[in-house]
C-alpha cells in the first residue's frame, strides 16, 4: 500500500516537472517565433526606407559624367538583340560626355532633365523631355529618353521618373506628350500601362540596321 502511494505521489511529481518543461518550451518557442517575425519586419522596413531614400532630382551640368554613363550602358543592355552587337560594343563614354555637358547647360525653357539617385547618391537613371521635336505629330511636349541601370529597373523608378516630368510638363504649360519606341522594346509595355497609345509608326536606321519605332501618345496629361 505504501509503496503503491509513493508510486502514485512519484508520478505526479514527474508530471508536473513535465506541465513546467512543457510550458517553458512553448514560451520559448513564442518568444523564438516573435523575434522571428520581427527580424523579417524590420527586413522589409529597411528594404522600404532604403528604396524610398532613392531620391529624383533636377539634372545639374555637373551630373554629365554620370549620365553619360548611364545612357551608354543603359543602350548596352536595352538594346541587345534588338540591335547589332557590333554598335552596341563601340558605344564609349567618352564619345557622349560632350554631348551631355553641352545638353545639361542648356536653358530652353520647357527642356527637362531629371535623375535618380539610389541610396548612396549615385545617379542611376534619367529623363529628358521637351518640346515635341516634330510638330506633324500633333502633341505639345515630348520624352526624348527614359533609361534606368537593369539592376534598378522593376523597383517603379520608371514610373516616378516619368510622373516628375509629366508634372514639369504641365507647370510648362503643356497638355499631351508622346514618346518613341522600338516597336520590340519591352518597355513600350511600360508606357502603355501608363496610359500610352500607340498613334504612329516609323522607320529609321541605327548603325545601318533599319528598325521600327512606335509612337505612343496622351491627349492629355
């Protein structure tokens, strides 16, 4: 009898230890699960305000090298397969910074240039828009150029870029715009989700290969 009651008592006393080690487990493993979630709150925080210190500005005659560089590349790998390997690799620098010095020191009124910036203040994209260059066309104002780094492309830079210089456009006194295209750029994708539609079509050459452009429109911005 007694050896039965001290069984019993032994039994409870090892249930017990296991409620409490059972308990501290659970806690343990909620307290795990919240710093968990928490380490992967705070990722995305961050990866949030990183990209939203990604600044857009005004071009100034000192971003030339820069943008230099960020257009030739840009073409490099925009436009491979949709134009000769040939006049891609000879694209330098060097052969566009006069180009964009003598372009950033421009005053036309109405001629925009902006940029962005990624999080360490590098500039890793631009536009530049104006007047319509071609007045046939029928619009008031014109994107000349729309380019981001690949590695900065699908973060909705494009679209804030474009936004800036629409809203530029309208302060200018502009009320449609137009863009060109090569007809097999992804990117005409993008302006027609921005409310691009395709009016025109044209040939030209680029590097003695004749390619197709499209002309994308909004009546009204």
């Amino acid at each position: 009898m007694h050896i039965l009651k001290r069984k019993n008592r032994n039994m409870c006393s090892c249930s017990f230890f296991i409620i409490i080690a059972c308990r501290k487990a659970i806690k343990f493993f909620t307290i795990t699960l919240i710093s968990c979630e928490g380490l992967m709150q705070g990722k995305a925080c961050f990866a949030k305000r990183r990209f939203s210190e990604m600044n857009i500005r005004q071009a100034v005659v000192e971003d030339y090298p820069a943008l230099a560089a960020v257009h030739v590349e840009s073409w490099k790998t925009t436009y491979r397969g949709l134009i000769a390997d040939s006049y891609l690799d000879q694209l330098t620098v060097e052969s566009r910074l006069e180009r964009w010095k003598q372009l950033l020191s421009r005053e036309d009124v109405g001629f925009w240039t902006f940029v962005s910036e990624d999080e360490d203040g590098r500039v890793c994209g631009f536009i530049q828009g104006g007047a319509c260059r071609e007045e046939e066309a029928g619009y008031d104002a014109e994107i000349y150029a729309l380019y981001l780094l690949q590695e900065h492309q699908g973060r909705g830079l494009g679209r804030r870029l474009v936004d800036t210089l629409t809203a530029a456009f309208r302060e200018t006194g502009f009320a449609s715009m137009y863009v060109w295209v090569l007809k097999d750029n992804p990117a005409r994708q993008f302006y027609i989700k921005m409310g691009g539609r395709p009016v025109f079509d044209k040939s030209l050459s680029i590097g003695g290969q004749p390619v197709q452009e499209t002309g994308l429109g909004w009546e009204t911005i």
